[in-house]
C-alpha cells in the first residue's frame, strides 16, 4: 500500500462502510452486491486478457464468448431479479456494453409486452433458449428521434397473407441497432404499415434475418456491422436493408394493433402502452450518469494523492497534487455531482417503481411529471457526468491519456448516454414542454401540484412585479434549505423568460411553431434549471434520511458545495433575477474554497465509499493501493507492440532509407 | 452534389475565395498551400486504406512508411521552408503526429541549438540523413512539468572520461517521449548532472539506445512503447529505463555548459535560451486550435444542412437540422470561435517572429509579455477548442460517433494538447503570475505598456471608488469596440479580485506561497478573462484589415456574435463589476438569436472558405458534396467484421450454447 494514500485513510472523519450502504440502499443490499460481484471475480472463466491490447473483432470476439457463459450462469446460480442481474452483468462485461443487450433488453421485453400468445409460443422460448437471437431495429441511416420519420415499409400482400418488406430508399437502411451486425438472426422491424392502400403508420414485424442452420443472412436480407466507433467495441451495431423480405402476416406483433387476413386495419385500444419503458430507461440513465462520474472520480482523486508535482512552498517536497486549490476545483464538485446524482437515480427509481403500482391499477395521474423530468434528468446528468469524465481524465496530466488510466474507455462508453435514448436537446426541449404547459396552467388560474408546484408562486412574485435592484429575500449562503429555495426561483424565472419569448414572437406574428423555434435557446435554459433546482432540492430531501452524525455532515459539506458551486458558474442567472447580490455572490466564491479545504482530508473516504473494486475499475491510477507506477510499467511491458524488440517496420522502411538518403 | 448544399453555397452573400486569401495571409499563399496539397493529394505513394480499419501496430507500420517517404521527397522536391514542410507533413498525415516528429522537430532542433561544432560533426549529418534517429527524453513517468523534479542521473566518472547514466527509482523512468519506444536509435536525455561529489542541475546527454546494425536495444537500455492510448495511434510513445550506461564525456550538449575531463563543471553563460522555442511551440498551438476546430464545424455544419429531422411545422417535410435554433446555437458561436482564433494565431505568428527578429539584435523587451501570453492563450484555446470538437461531435447525433464522422479522431489527435507542452492550469498560472506582477507595477506607481496596459487604467478607476449599483458607462451592445472596452473591464476587475485574495490570505498570515495557491481559482480566473479580452480585441483589430465589404460584413457579425456569446456565458462576471445592466444582458440574449439568423444562409459558405478537402478531413459527414448517406453505408460495408458473413464467434460460442440451453 502506498503510504500517500494510506494516510489519506487515516485522516477520514466518517465510517465508509456506513456510507456504502446509504449508496447501496441498506446493509443487505450491500452485502448482495458484493456476494454477486465475487461470483464474477472468482470465476476462472471471467478472468481475461486486457481488452485494450486486443482488435475490434477479438473484443467482439470475447464478449459473445462471455455472454454466452453469463446467461448460462445466471440461469445456473438462479439469478433471476433484474437488479441483480444487472449487478452480475455490469461485472461480467465491466460496464461495457455487450452484443446480446438487445436482445435482452429489447427483443425480449417486446414479445412479453407486445406479442400475441401465439407469438409468445412461437418466439418467446426459442428466444428464452437463444437460438432466436433478436435485436430492435428502429433508427434508420436518415432518422433518429422523429419516428414519423422512419422509411422502411411493410406492405400486406392479401394474396398470399405475407407482409413484404423493403428499405425503399438509402435513408431507410435500418442503422446503428445492437447486436443487429453480426449475433442476431431475428429483428424486430418498426416500418410503416401500408394495407389496402393506405399507410397506418409505423408498427412492428418480427423479421428472421439469418438461418437458423447457418446464421447466413436470408434471401433479400443485406446485413452487417456499421463499422468502428468511438468505444462499444464490444458491439456489433448494425445496418440491414431489405428488398422484398416476406413474412407471415402472423409476424406481425399483433397483441394491440391487428391486420385481418383480408388486409383490413384495426387500430389498437390505446397508443401510451410503451411510455413506461421509455421512462424507466431514461431514469436507469440518471444512476448510470451516477455510477460512471463516480469511477473517473476515484481513479482521478486516488491517482491525486499520490502524485506528486511541483512545488508550492521553495524547497519543500513536491506536495500531492489533490493539494493544489485548482486541483481541488476540478475535482470536489464533480465529486458532489455524482453523489447528487446518485441520490437523484435513487428517487427516479423508487418514483418509477411507486407509480408502476400506480398504473397497474390505472392511476395514470404522476406518468406526465415523472416523463417530463426523466426526459430533462437524463440529458441534464447525461451531459454533466460526460464532460466531467474528461474533466477527470485531464485532471491526471499525461497519464489520463493512457488506455491504463481506465478514462478514455470510461468516457467513450458513457458519452453516447447524451445521444441515445432520446437527444440531449430533444430531451431538454420536452421537459420545456411540459413546464411551459404548467406555467400556462398557472396563467389560466390553476394550481399545479408536484415538483412544478414553485410554478404557483412564481406567478404571485410576478404580479407584484418587483424592481429590479430591490433586495432579494434574505438568503443564507450556508444554508442548502435556502439555496433550494434561490435555485427554484432561478427556475421559474427562467420559465417566465421564456414564456415571455413564445409571447413576442406571437406579437409579432410568427406561427406558434417559429415562435417555439425562436425561443429554443431559452426553453433549454429553462428546462436545465428546473432539472438543477431538482437535483439540489433531491439532495437536500435525502440529508434529511441520514441518521450518522459523521457520515451526515460531509454530505452536507458535499451539498453544500454543489449548490454553491453551481451558483458560481451560473452567477448571471441568479444576479439577473436579482434573487442573489453582488456581495452574496462574492461571498459563496470564497465560501467555496473554504468547502474545498474542509473536504480534503474525507476524499479518498469518499471515493472508496463508492466501493469500486480494482477488478472492475480496471485502472492503473485508479488502485485502490495506490501503486501506481509500478503497475503502469507492468502494464505498458505487456501490450502488443512490445512483443518484439523491432518493429517489423524498421527492416521495411527505415533500414532501406539510410542507404538512400 | 446534394441539393440542399448547393442551395446553401447559392445563398452565401460574400465571396468565398476572397476569405480563404485572408485565412492563408494572401492569395499566393493559397496557390502555394494548394500546390503542395497536390503534391500529396495526387501522389500514389500516399493512397492508402482507411486508418480506421487498422490495427495499432498496422498504423504505426503506414505511419513509419510514409513518414519515411514524406523524408525523401520533401528532399526531392526540395521544400525547405518551415511553413510549407508544415504544410506538406499535415497533408500526408491528415494532421496526425507521427513517429518521426521529436526527430523533426526537437532531435534534429536541439543539436542545431546546444551542438559543439565538434558534436554537429558527429551528429548532424547522420541526424539529417536518419542513420540516427532521435527523441527528446525530457518527462519521466513521476514528473511532468516540473522540470526540477526529474529524478535520471548522469554521473561523471573522471577515471574513464565518461557520464553514467541511471534510472534509480521506477518513478523516474523516462515516459511518453514520442518516436522513442520502435523508432529512435538515440536519445537526447534529460538528467541531473553529477560531478565531483554536486549536482549540477538538469543538462543534455545525447544516449545511443539501439545498435546502428540491428536496432536492438543495447546493453543497460530498457526501452519500449509505452502502450495504447486515447488517440495517437500513430506513434509509439515509448519508455527507458538506464542502468549504468556509459556515454562518453563528449556526449553531453556542451555548447554552453560543460564538463571538463577532470570533472570540473563549466557553468552556462544565460540559462534563458531555450525561452524562444517554448513560447514558438505554445504560438503555433494556437493556430492549430482554430484549424482543428474548424475541421470540427465543417463536418458539423455541412452535415447539419443535408440531415432532415422532426418537424418545426406539423405536416410540413422535416426541415433542415440546421434550421433549429439549438442547433445554430451549438455550432454558430464556435464557428465564430475558429475564426477568431485563427485570427490569433496570424498574430501570435507574426509577433513571434517580429519580436525574434528584436532579439537577435539583442532587445528582449518584448519576450516577458509574449511567453505569458502564449501560455495564456494556449490553455484558453485549446481547452475551448477540445471542448468545442465534442460539441460538434454531438451535434451530429448518432453518426457522429461513427468513426467515419472523423469527429472521433479529431477529438483524441488534438485533446491532447490541453496537457502537451504546459499542462493548461499550469499554464493559465503562469500568465497569472505576470498579471499580477504588472498589477503589482501600477500600484507602486508605474506605468505600463503593450497589452497589459489596461491595468493602468483599472487603478485609476479603482481610486475612484464608485458604489456597485452605479450605472456603467454607455455600452452599446452592437458595437464590438464598446464590448471590447467591457471585456477589458472584466480582465482588470478579476486582476484585481485575485490580487484582493491573495492580500486577504497574507493578512490572514498565510505564507506568499500559501496565499498564492489559495487564491488560485480567481488567478485563472483572472487569466482566462485577460486572454478573452485579447481575442476579441484581436478580431477587432483584423476586422479593421479587411477591404471586401461583403467579407467584411460577414465576419463582423461573426465577431460580434463570438462577443455577445462570451457576455451571455460569463454574464455573472460583467454583472457583479457592474459593467453591463440587467436590461443589457438581456438585449445581448435577443441580439444573439438575431445573429444565429443572420448567419444561417452563410453558414456553409463560411465552413467552405478554410478550404479543407475531402481527402484531408476525410469524413463522411463533412463531404463537400454532401452525399452522406450513400458514402457511410460503402464505409461500413467495406470494414473488417463485414469481411466475412458469419463470424468466427457464431461458431465458437453461440451455436454450442444453443444446444445447452
């Protein structure tokens, strides 16, 4: 153990075995966790080469080898609770994503939600068994997020009860699906459905697209792999064009939606049945956000302490870098980020879990709100965490740039967050939807309930229409209940700013769409509060749940500094609306760096709370033992191309050059 | 060509040829660049297969082979002159570093510098004829910028006339020097100079580390690459470890320090002259900050117009991505951003060499002043410009991901740069540290001159005292010399709250040291607004140069957009000096959204005016033709999973697996 950070141990003010198991949900759920972990990390056949050292296709290569094992072995050890599944399996591949995701994830869930029970017999146990290998082919090489958008067609042949298929146009090429390029033999094709003349919109055909027997595309099936990205090595993403592909008319998935053997349509009972999904990925998303900023937290705020560089005072030993303020700076707030954030997944799970029970019973009352803000979460911890992961990286100097630090490959993993799942700014711009509709609620004389209710008297501090310089209401800088308070006047001006915007643009008659269009700027900005304003109230909401007095009061040092950090970096939004002064402004700078010197010596009990084993954060800087140099050497002795001493290039061009120049 | 972009280039109101003039510095510059493009475009020798497609070591291998030949016919076609060798190596490389760059640019540069005549003999010529090939072996894998700290001894042994050289701890292993781990047979090392029982400080010893016949390490060498990294694929980026090797006395750089044969050390006459190069190298970082992230809006702007996507107009066709406001808001101010950059890197450029041409006379006035603002600039650019690539990157939605985006590779070939040649923080610390001396400066009375000489004024004005709410002077927010006076402002006001923070801190009995790193959040604060000042001053000052007055209107509204958009992202900082109103902030936001309107029917045109082609962005987003779509789908199709149909993994693992489940 390197004595840096065994120190920094020492020094730690709380007991990080009780702040694992806040993080973890209790001291069961802790235990749980690491028992399947050491399942993983015990397992002769889990231990593996260092994927950086390998090709694409051996990457590929190696995760259908281990999906293969995983799904075995969790049938095997009866692991059947998602949770724990997705424990298991964020072992097992590292975090990565892995070429049977969607079929696990998609291709299953679909047939269960979507199927008749014909279908279900037909293509749930096959699929259960992994001979059907099936992926969900939405997106196109031309459409994204606007799924009225999408090309591909499925016309009904009455003449033989046979849809036919085709990719009409380049645009149509079904593009980017997981595990589509090369592991699976059937897809769920969404394309719009054309019968006796007419289009009904987009529907879902299940459509083999390699043999059974041979795992050769089919007749009229073009398939492959879209080729290499930044990260999802491991991911055969895919693209598939189809030129009269026919399939039985009972491939259809017809538990809502039907076409008779005639061709005629009958519409489905209600469009809203696949909304839940789309909510509980999108708060999945906001953990994950979580998770991922915390591991570049712990490889960058470890590798600081025992870095040393430089010297602060003449002659002295060149001290840790984490004792640098502007390392510091970098560092603690996004460390205060992914605690937030982790705190806010908690709530968008438990939220989501309480009004499935809801729904079951048919109380579809919270869906709205909750969709409005995993839309705008996801793309406000999504965006966060992916910037902070390289704030992290760069944090470590040189060494951040190796493929040992563990960074790149934790930011090209968790970056594509930001675009899947729904855009980023498509996400932002729904959240302003639902604001801007609530903000309309309030106008027309409503009282809205839940987390827009700040909504209410926003409208009451308008109509009393204060100057601008008068002084705000008396806000403490060092007391997170009042910062809560700033943050949700912040957002409800911000909401009234660009309400105003729709409005002028209204005045000077532009459509309601070009007036929408003209105010994007500000319905973003909009939305990015209200969502900051959640994450600091959240935190403060769960402060209140935490008994230990040690463990209770960094995490109110923590709070503290992400909401007054977020305040220095959105200074002109909270003097603008004059909720804060300039002196108070002054005054949460400087109570900043206070934060900052206070939090220094809990760091690494912070990082280690989050209880990331070496083994899967797989980082050099990152060890929990601190070594390191010795281990970086190690690792450099060992990649590929120092498995000869000459490079084969030297005899090939550089020996036959010297004798010509 | 896609109809939608020949619309956009029929729509442009200026001339583009006129401004690509501007951006090479002359029309016969341009003719020239493109000559010596040609020269690489149509040369056979340089066709090559998509990087993307390779392996590591397969990219090393085609980066030595081409570097190799790029030796031999930039000898041929006798290009001698920095700028076009530039010019012609980024053309081969598409902008990539190579393996021979330390030899180019450090090996082959520092014998130039600190040769003996005697040394030159032995070196030179072999050097330029690359029967040695070098590197410069400064960084060791504990140390970086902190130059002292290098731990590599060379001890002087008086009995044999030669140094012995050591890596004593594993931390002082030589790390990351470019071309040292396959492709150097020597090295120019970096080490503590021992002699007669002293240290002497860190000198320069020219280390044989690979026999001249076989190329295999020598006795007492261990060297390697250092393995995978994030980008830079290229080149191997090696290691060495000494123990107890000999080099004779001669070896050592001598020109200004030496060793005589007894051991006695000769001290150097200036330790300053090295300063040039450093503040050289920082100067032309600029520039490529502008060039890369002007590749960066090129693909993202041209995708931008030929991606259809949702709908603004219910019913209507999708409309153009670019015709959202988030999207020009995304893109237009970093669009704006390249230019100015560009615009300070023509300046960095010519300052440098004017000022050399005043210290070759002898007159170092002038240095002081540029060092800090080549570091300065530095930081600002690169991290503005690295961040800027991302955003581009997103802006693409999925496809930028996409490895044939080219956006992946453009991240991680110029991410780099943030920690290369002066970590940022670093380096923003250092133009700190001449701000408040020049502060320092007027307050004991003197006056200043050159770009820091609005601090003068600052004092002034600080005398004066005026109460916060005071109404600032008359800004006018459409005229960019006004906003440049409120940029100005904003510099000396942060000057002066760093300078305050540290004052606080010594009354607080903090050390000078103390005091100084306590207060170093607001002193890059500081520096980060002196260098915004200098590049919006500097557009300004190139606007004045401009004689095309539909040139001349084009970039005036990309100034003024990059102006405002600084103001809307830092307008905390303008609010609390009391330099803007509420109201004037606000009419900036308006304004802004105007400007992104404004620019949209120029927007390709201004991305077409850097004049990159096809083959050198090589990107199938950014294509000059527009044909996005047909050219991914060929990309993918030809990439190494799709080269056959099932792959090996089908048979390995899952067909096995089925009959298990």
């Amino acid at each position: 153990m390197n004595p840096d950070i065994q120190r920094e141990r020492k020094n730690a003010s709380f007991d990080v075995e009780k702040l694992t198991h806040i993080l973890d949900g209790g001291p069961e759920k802790t235990r749980r966790r690491r028992e399947i972990e050491l399942l993983v990390i015990n397992d002769p056949d889990f231990q593996h080469e260092d994927l950086n050292f390998l090709s694409r296709s051996e990457r590929y290569d190696r995760a259908v080898k281990k999906s293969a094992q995983m799904i075995q072995k969790l049938r095997e050890y009866n692991i059947a609770d998602p949770e724990e599944i997705y424990c298991y399996k964020s072992c097992v591949h590292c975090g990565r994503p892995e070429p049977l995701d969607l079929h696990l994830g998609m291709f299953l869930p679909t047939l269960l939600n979507q199927a008749t029970p014909e279908q279900m017999d037909r293509f749930f146990m096959p699929a259960w068994n992994l001979e059907i290998i099936g992926t969900y082919a939405q997106t196109e090489i031309g459409h994204g997020t606007h799924l009225r958008g999408l090309e591909t067609t499925a016309t009904y042949d009455p003449a033989t009860q046979e849809f036919v298929l085709n990719s009409p146009t380049i645009s149509s090429i079904k593009w980017w699906p997981g595990g589509l390029g090369k592991t699976s033999n059937h897809a769920i094709v969404l394309a719009q459905l054309h019968s006796q003349g007419r289009c009904h919109g987009l529907h879902a055909f299940i459509v083999p697209i390699r043999s059974m027997s041979t795992h050769e595309p089919l007749p009229g099936i073009t398939v492959g792999d879209i080729g290499p990205k930044f990260g999802f090595d491991e991911v055969d993403n895919g693209y598939l064009k189809l030129k009269n592909v026919r399939i039985p008319r009972e491939n259809m998935l017809m538990k809502y939606a039907k076409v008779e053997p005639d061709g005629s349509y009958v519409k489905p009972p209600s469009a809203k049945l696949t909304y839940g999904t789309m909510v509980f990925i999108r708060s999945m998303i906001v953990g994950q956000s979580a998770r991922t900023l915390a591991k570049a937290c712990i490889i960058a705020i470890r590798y600081s302490t025992v870095r040393h560089q430089s010297e602060i005072r003449p002659g002295e030993p060149e001290p840790q870098i984490l004792d640098y303020q502007t390392q510091q700076y970098k560092l603690f707030p996004l460390l205060a980020t992914a605690y937030a954030f982790h705190f806010v997944g908690q709530y968008m799970n438990n939220t989501y879990h309480r009004i499935t029970g809801d729904i079951s019973q048919g109380d579809f009352s919270e869906l709205p709100e909750l969709h409005a803000l995993s839309a705008g979460l996801k793309a406000f911890t999504t965006w966060t965490a992916s910037s902070g992961i390289e704030a992290c990286r760069m944090s470590c100097g040189g060494h951040g740039y190796s493929r040992s630090s563990a960074l790149p490959d934790i930011y090209v993993t968790f970056t594509p967050t930001c675009t899947y799942e729904g855009e980023n700014t498509v996400m932002m711009l729904q959240t302003a939807r639902y604001l801007l509709k609530s903000y309309r609620q309030v106008q027309a004389g409503q009282r809205l309930n839940g987390i827009v209710s700040y909504l209410n008297d926003a409208e009451q501090q308008r109509v009393q229409a204060r100057p601008v310089s008068a002084r705000p209401t008396v806000v403490n800088i060092n007391d997170l209940a009042s910062l809560v308070e700033v943050y949700k006047l912040r957002a409800a001006k911000l909401v009234e700013l660009a309400a105003k915007s729709i409005q002028q643009e209204l005045q000077r008659r532009k459509s309601q769409e070009d007036a929408w269009n003209n105010s994007a700027i500000d319905l973003v900005r909009a939305s990015d509060a209200h969502c900051h304003y959640v994450v600091v109230k959240l935190f403060l909401a769960k402060l209140g749940e935490i008994g230990d007095t040690a463990v209770h009061s960094v995490l109110s040092t923590l709070a503290l500094l992400y909401a007054l950090h977020g305040i220095a970096q959105n200074s002109g939004d909270f003097l603008q609306a004059a909720l804060l002064t300039v002196p108070q402004v002054l005054q949460a700078t400087v109570r900043l760096k206070e934060l900052l010197s206070q939090l220094r010596p809990n760091a690494v009990a912070l990082v280690d709370a989050f209880d990331y084993r070496d083994q899967m954060l797989n980082s050099s800087l990152g060890r929990y033992d601190g070594n390191v140099y010795e281990h970086m050497f190690d690792w450099a002795r060992s990649s590929p191309l120092n498995c000869t001493e000459v490079h084969e290039s030297y005899h090939k061009y550089l020996k036959p050059l010297q004798s010509k120049l």
